[in-house]
C-alpha cells in the first residue's frame, strides 16, 4: 500500500503491515459474490482511510473490519495482537448479524411493515430488529469515537463500488440503505466528496433509467459547459489578480445526484434541463479569511448578486465544522452561478469533514471550534438515552438528525437546529416538552403563522402559550396536515396521548372492580384485591382490567375464592327430576328434585356441586361460588353431574366497551359466527365517558361454547371487560 509509505513513520507502517498480514491469513480461504479474494475489500478500505491521512489504529481497524464477524477472531485477541484501541474500533463497526445491510428492505426496495398487513413474518420481524440494533450500536460507538463511522463510511464506500456482483434485490437494499442513512451521515459530518459519491452509486442503482438518461443528456452538453466555465474562471481570476488578491480559481460541475435533485425541483416549475444554467460552480481558494471577503466583494463587484443566495459559514460555521462564503451570483449571458470562497485549510475540512481534523493524528487535545462542532455526537447519545425501542430511535435518527438542518432563533438569541421542513411546532418541543404541549400559536420574524408552517434559516421564533395545562391536539399527529416533522416531537404528542388513555384505562378499571365488589357485597380494599392477585399495585390491575387484558372472570374467581359466608339467594327456577338424562345427576341418589342457583348461574359444562335443602331438593350452583364458602355444614354439599342435555341453555352477559361506530354490529357478527342465538340484547351509551353497555342473552350449548365465545368477544377493537349475570 503505498499511501502508507508515504504517510506513515517506518514503525507505523510496520504496525499496519502486521494488521494486513493477520487479516490476509484470516480471509485467506474466503472470497466475494464477484469471484475475487475478500482481502480486497479490507485493502480498499483501509487505503482510502490512509487516504484521508486518518491515523495508525484507524487504518488496522479497516483492514481487520471483517474478522470478528466472518472469521470467528475473538476480540481478546486483537487486544493481545494489536492493541485495545483497534480491538474496540473492530468490535463497533461488527454486525449483529452476517446480513449485508442493516434495515429490512422488500425486494422493490421498499421497507417492510414488521408484523403488520404487508405479510411480515418473525423471520422478518427478527432481522428486522437485529438490524435496528447493529444501526443503534454503530451510531452510540461512533458517538464515543468518531473514528468508529468513518471506517463504516470506507467501508461502504467500497461496498457501493462493488455492488454489481449482488443479486439485483441486493442492490436495490443496499443503495436504498446507503441513500437514506450513510450519505446524510457524511454529510452531516462534513465529508462531502464521500457523500457525493455514495449519493452517486445509489442514485444509480435505485433509478437506473433516470441515471443514464441523465448521464448522456450531460454528455452531450459537457463541451458547451466546459467552454462557459472557462470564460467566467477567467474573467474572475483576472479580476481578483487586479485587486492585488492572491487566489486560485476553479470551476467544477455538480455531481450528477444533485443535478437529479435540481431537475425534479425545477420540472415542478415547468421547466426542463436545457432552461437550467447553475450546473455548475467556482471555488475561490485565498489565503486568509481576510482575503475571503475581501474576494467576495470584488466577484459582487464583477457579477451582480441575486438577493437571498448568500450565507457567511465563516463567521458561523456549520456543527459539522464546514467553513465557506457562498453567494450566488449572474454570470456571463445573465446565466447564475453559485460561487463557493475558502482557504485551502477550510477545502480541506470541507471535502473530508471531521476525518481532516487533527484529533486523532497529533494525540493532542482538540481545538475549541471541534468540540463545539460535533452537535451530532452528542444528539446521538441524548436520543439513544430518550429511546427504549430501536425502531423508535432509528426513526428520530433518520428524520432529525441526518437530514438537512435549519438554524433558527429563540427570542433571546439562542439557536435552535431542527431538520429541514420543522416547524414552530417542532421548535416549540425542541425548546421543552410543556410547552410543546402548551403551544396555542406562533410568531415568525414579527408576523403570526401557522404552526405547520416549515421554518428558515435565520427565523427568529416566538411560541405562545394557551392558558391553562397543556393539551396537544390530535391532529397534530396526521401527518397530512403537516404539523410535526420531526419524530422526536411526535413521539412527546403520542406518549401523552397514551399517558391519557392509560389514565381512562385506570378509571374504568377501578370502577369495574369497585361495582363488582358491591355485587359481591365484598369489603375488601383495592390493595388487598391486587395483592391476592399477584399484582404490585392496584393500578397495574386497573390498567389491565381497564384494557381488557385481564380477564373480568379471573378477578371474579379469585375473589370468590377469599370472600367470607353470606346467606344463599333463594332460586327461582323450576325445580326438576334427576332422571340422569337429561338435567342434573346427583350421585348416589335418583328422584331428586334438581333446579339451578340464580346466585351463580352455571350453564351446561361448568364445574358444579349441589346443595341439600329443606325441602326443596338440590340447588345447582357452579363449584367457585362464593355461597358455598364456608358452610358450617358441609355434609348438606353432595356430588353432581350434568346429564346428557342436547339443549341449548340461556345465559345473560354484559359487555362494557368504548363507544364507537359498528360497535353492535362487530358483536352481534361474532355471536352468529358462533352458531349462537340471541334471545335479546340492550345497549346503554355513557357520554361522560364515551363509553357503551351492552347486555346480551343468548342460548348456548354450555360453559364450553360461552367460554369461547367469550374469549372472541374480548378480542373486538374496544371491548374492555365481560361480566356473565344471572337470569
């Protein structure tokens, strides 16, 4: 490698060289989808890290990137054979798993719904969440170490350049994931001729066509650019040598992705490619900052300036530490160009970003101006802090830190970076949460606007606060309307929403258990209710009631089991001959009259035992009720048996619900799927609480059938508790 010869000491190119040799026998047996020895791609990695002069450790790093997850290399013993600085850079930029890309993708490119209507299976489901998590490990290593992303960014640079060799659904995963997160993370860390390049090779995997058509279309104008660059290169050289300003002028051509993004901007404005003229740019290079604006004046002078395309990143630089003017100017023909004015040190942070810092190469402290920069490292270790969920968290990453970044102003001075397209709203949660929440309206540079209204560069922002507590808006959350862009602040809206729907869900719960005490004619406290329920406290069993995650006739039962004697409700029913066939056998004994204990209700399959009266034969109750408990005189319980009954056998139950619309008809569907009649059915609306009882009798086969059709019920969207009665 001769970029090491030529950057490195002797020692330090022996080091690298001990690092190619592991790495080469390690692979040695292993070669890429396109036929040629794996090695290749560690060299290339780690040659195009020499290239941006990053320093020994770093360069080892990208030639044993691989080791660790296709070799089996542990990572004691990189520390043993290199040093524990290597070992941990190798160990970050490792997979959780062995897949080539880090998201799940569909084979049109498109991203998978987990688990949802698209057909995601757990396979799917798995890898998907592996994938999140690798994602998450990069960014909170690289927000430790920075060098951890820029090995990754080699890496996939390398990637992205052999990408032919890949099955087609590959490429399209690949250039799709490179596009979306590794070309923003560049640009977000400064490196801008990477992410051209990774911008480049996706665009031309992800709309081949639109690539090629564009490819020639550039061709064939290349000539009449070239010539147009040189007459304004010219005329601007000449004018700054006559203002005695030393400086290098050059003109360059965008890259062929922003040119895409251009012609998509401009054919909404019915234009086409011929109608557009800023292709292209100039770099100014000058020696001092002085002599940058002292060249901006003298290019106003030659070219007149078009209002609102000049932005000084001198004087307030980039987080990403970039520094240029840029002004936009009308050239030769009235034809705009876009002139970019630096010294060589400023090109240098520019085309290389952080990778061109001085951090890691003299061992020395870094400058005040880098650690104020690198906003993004410490955004990354705030929201990995703020998120449990790695698809939560991805999420924010993708959609407030790695796009485009507005600075905006509080009343007081202070800036504010949001994504690009945020809005006072977004600004409003960024400041804090309450007062996100508190948010009636806005005020933008003096003037009252709207609070889905994207914001600019350089706004200064005044949010107004609504009297009273803090109560978002649902539709803040539809994303049609614009309201909120950014995921963080979307996040805040919905976990006070779910805050709020937990607290209902905690209501009617209490409420349940409270009303089904008092059927029971129970005194025992709430606590005591969930503790003998296993619970820690009363409100995880009043969410899980609430919910309908919690069965009503669990809690019914277990307080059956503590509740103490209370006298026995007398039935109502006929009373029956036990003939054993059909009705009720009493074991031992024939020609007892039989009849069913309205206290409890059972049906035909329940668990049951009878009770021996005064002269009114055996009363039926189910074997948990709480009217048998604690009989002073057990000898009066006998043994029972349901008959052989094919008839069906009403039951009565009610159903508590949210109220909404199709609500009957979902339950009264469910019922018939079940082969069961309905005798009769009520509903009752609460407007107070938006809430709906239905109360059903029908006619089942038994407790078999109604325990099943119970469990459907409980299923239907809405539907929190299920309480059977007596008839």
């Amino acid at each position: 490698m001769a970029l090491v010869k030529d950057n490195f000491t002797p020692e330090q190119g022996k080091f690298i060289s001990e690092a190619l040799e592991f790495a080469a026998h390690a692979h040695r047996d292993q070669r890429r989808k396109s036929g040629s020895p794996f090695i290749e791609h560690p060299i290339a990695t780690a040659q195009y890290l020499a290239q941006l002069r990053m320093d020994p450790d770093t360069v080892a790093a990208g030639l044993l990137h691989d080791t660790m997850e296709d070799c089996d290399v542990e990572y004691k013993e990189l520390v043993d054979r290199f040093n524990p600085t290597v070992a941990a850079l190798v160990d970050s930029v490792t997979k959780l798993n062995a897949d080539g890309s880090l998201l799940p993708w569909n084979p049109d490119g498109t991203v998978p719904i987990v688990g949802g209507s698209d057909g995601g299976t757990e396979r799917e489901a798995a890898l998907a969440t592996a994938r999140a998590a690798s994602m998450r490990k990069m960014f909170v290593a690289m927000a430790k170490d920075v060098r951890v992303v820029v090995i990754k960014l080699a890496d996939r640079l390398h990637n992205m350049l052999t990408l032919k060799a890949l099955p087609h659904h590959r490429q399209i995963a690949i250039a799709r994931e490179t596009l979306d997160i590794y070309a923003p993370l560049a640009h977000r860390l400064g490196m801008w001729d990477l992410k051209w390049r990774l911008e480049d090779e996706s665009f031309k995997y992800l709309q081949p066509r639109e690539f090629r058509a564009l490819s020639r279309l550039l061709q064939r104008k290349r000539a009449e650019r070239e010539e147009y660059v040189e007459r304004i290169t010219a005329e601007t050289q000449k004018e700054l040598s006559s203002a005695d300003i030393e400086a290098e002028v050059t003109g360059r051509a965008k890259h062929i992705y922003s040119i895409h993004q251009k012609v998509a901007r401009y054919a909404a404005q019915g234009k086409k490619l011929t109608d557009i003229h800023d292709l292209f740019a100039l770099r100014v290079f000058v020696d001092s900052v002085g002599d940058c604006y002292a060249a901006l004046g003298v290019i106003h002078g030659l070219w007149p300036p078009m209002g609102g395309q000049f932005d000084d990143y001198i004087a307030t630089p980039k987080d990403n530490m970039y520094q240029s003017l840029h002004t936009t100017v009308r050239a030769l023909d009235g034809f705009p160009v876009e002139v970019q004015i630096r010294t060589p040190e400023m090109h240098n942070i520019s085309e290389h970003g952080i990778a061109a810092h001085t951090l890691y190469k003299e061992g020395g402290n870094s400058p005040d101006r880098f650690d104020e920069g690198m906003t993004l490292l410490r955004q990354l270790l705030e929201s990995d802090r703020d998120h449990n969920e790695d698809f939560e968290w991805l999420e924010q990453i993708k959609t407030d830190i790695l796009r485009d970044q507005v600075f905006v102003y509080t009343p007081a001075g202070d800036v504010v970076e949001l994504p690009t397209g945020g809005t006072a709203l977004d600004f409003a949660y960024k400041i804090h949460t309450n007062l996100g929440h508190q948010t009636g309206g806005a005020i933008v540079n003096g003037k009252l606007t709207g609070l889905n209204k994207p914001l600019h560069n350089g706004d200064r922002v005044t949010i107004q606060k609504r009297k009273g507590a803090g109560k978002p808006r649902l539709d803040w959350l539809n994303p049609d309307l614009g309201y909120l862009k950014t995921a963080s602040a979307r996040t805040k809206v919905s976990q006070w929403f779910r805050r709020q729907e937990r607290e209902a869900q905690r209501a009617q719960g209490r409420e349940f258990l409270s009303r089904q005490l008092r059927r029971l004619h129970e005194k025992l406290s709430h606590e005591d209710v969930a503790e003998e329920m296993g619970y820690g406290s009363p409100n995880e069993l009043y969410e899980l009631i609430g919910s309908g995650e919690l069965h009503a006739g669990e809690v019914v039962a277990k307080l059956m089991s503590t509740t103490p004697d209370v006298p026995e409700i007398q039935p109502e029913k006929p009373l029956k001959k036990s003939d054993g066939t059909s009705g009720t056998i009493v074991m031992g004994m024939s020609g007892l009259l039989t009849r069913e204990a309205l206290c409890c209700n059972p049906v035909y399959g329940d668990d049951i035992v009878g009770y021996l009266t005064r002269g009114r034969g055996v009363t039926i109750h189910r074997a948990l009720c709480s009217n048998l408990r604690g009989k002073d005189q057990p000898e009066r319980l006998v043994e029972v048996d349901w008959g052989h009954s094919t008839s069906r056998i009403p039951a009565r139950f009610k159903i508590e619900a949210w109220d909404r619309v199709g609500l009957i008809r979902d339950l009264t569907s469910l019922v018939s799927e079940e082969t069961v009649n309905i005798h009769s059915l009520t509903s009752t609306e609460d407007e107070a609480t938006n809430t709906c009882t239905v109360t059903l009798t029908v006619y089942t086969t038994g407790s078999k059938q109604l325990s099943r059709l119970f469990s459907r019920l409980e299923n239907v969207r809405g539907v929190f508790g299920i309480v059977r009665q007596g008839l």
